[in-house]
C-alpha cells in the first residue's frame, strides 16, 4: 500500500490536506483516484494512519484517516552507518538495501582508500536522501532515515563516540567474530563502520581501536563494499530482534 511521511502534522485530526509534492506524486505518479487508500506515517510519532483519499488535486490532496495504529516495523536499537563512499550505483546500493533492513542513519565516509574523492561543490546527499525515502516507502518503514552530509574519516570517529557501542568489521582481523563481540551484550545505540572497496588501512583499523570501536571478522570471505553493511545489518538484528 502507498506510504507517504509526513511532518508537523497532527495524527489526530481527521483530514489532513497534502502539500504539492505529495500531492503530485499522488495524482501524477500513482495516478491514484478517490475511495483508495494509502497509508500517513507522521515523523517521530510511533503511529501509522490509515487514510483514504477524498478529493484528487495536483497541488492540495485531501485524504480522511480511517485508522490509527503503533508502527511496529522499527527494530529495537538504532544503528547508524559509517559507510565509507563507494563507485558508481554501489552507494546507491548500500543505502537501498540498508534502509529495508531497519538502519537509522548513514553517514557517508570518505576513508584512506576510497576511489571516489570528496568534493563539497558535487554533494550527492540529496539523491542519497531521496533513495532512501523511497526504500523507506518501500519496506514498510516508521521513519525515513537520515543520510548525512559526508565526513572524513577523522569526524565520523569522532560522530562513533556518541554511539554506545561500535563495531568495525576488518579483513585483517582474524581474532573475534561479529558473533562473540555482541553476544551478552545489550545496547541501544549501535555504530557499524564499513569500508571501501580496498578495505580499511591498518592505520585506520589502529584509529577506530583506540577510540573503542571493536573490530571484528565477518568469517572468511571478503565481501564487497556494498554486501557487507547490509550483511552487519542482517546479522546484528537476527541476533536482537529474536
């Protein structure tokens, strides 16, 4: 069913008139028509609003809440995303399918050994932010999670200590397994760095040590940049949603 998400509405009224964005990608989009339904997700309030639509404009849609619910589609922790900036539709990628699978922030990283250099003149964050509002839609989603504007890698370790706990899955490390660092452990907050396509520098694997990031194997195959986030992802809310 169509999911849009909204801001600073009130999820207790029972019309809400849509703005023109919303509006168009309801009439010219979908081309949706009088009598059908859609679903109204207001931004941080836990709630999803079943809403039917009473009057078609391309500029101000009207719709009637029909149904009021809790969104129980959010997993239990929130975890951010150190996702060091890939080539080509890789990013792209990687914040599609991490959105799907519950993430609540990607920060794009710009570590030692990424092929793509940053450049503040060509920020792709909002059609970063744009992949991700639509994965949202997509997967059933309670929020549109955030993609940040991209940072060194010195600022996103920096971002890391905000998160209670933070892993850094390396292909150096051959000791403790995503497994065995999270395993007893409970946490809310969770940071996950992942690398470039040449994977993390032991220089960089040294820095995230010493500001308490736990590195860890992901088993014995190297998985590609944009695999892996999504993979930590999978593993770590198999192991805390059950």
């Amino acid at each position: 069913m169509t999911r849009l998400f909204l801001e600073n509405i009130d999820p207790d009224n029972k019309e809400i008139i849509l703005g023109a964005e919303d509006s168009h990608y309801i009439c010219s989009v979908l081309r949706m028509h009088e009598g059908e339904q859609l679903v109204i997700v207001p931004i941080a309030s836990g709630l999803e609003l079943l809403a039917e639509v009473s009057r078609v404009d391309k500029s101000a849609t009207a719709v009637r809440i029909i149904g009021r619910s809790e969104c129980i589609s959010e997993p239990p922790m929130d975890i951010t995303l150190y996702q060091s900036v890939s080539k080509g539709e890789r990013m792209d990628l990687t914040i599609q399918k991490s959105v799907e699978l519950g993430v609540t922030r990607i920060v794009p990283v710009f570590s030692e050994r990424c092929v793509v250099k940053q450049d503040k003149k060509s920020s792709k964050t909002d059609r970063w932010q744009k992949i991700a509002l639509e994965a949202a839609r997509q997967s059933g989603r309670g929020i549109v999670p955030e993609v940040t504007e991209a940072l060194s890698y010195k600022d996103a370790l920096a971002d890391s200590k905000n998160r209670q706990f933070v892993l850094f899955p390396w292909e150096e490390e051959h000791g403790k397994t995503l497994k065995q660092a999270i395993e007893g452990k409970e946490f809310t907050d969770v940071g996950v760095f992942i690398g470039p396509e040449g994977g993390f520098s032991e220089g960089e694997a040294q820095m995230a040590a010493e500001n308490g990031a736990v590195r860890v194997t992901l088993g014995p195959r190297i998985l590609r940049t944009e695999t892996a986030g999504p993979a930590v992802l999978a593993m770590l809310l198999y192991q805390m949603e059950l």
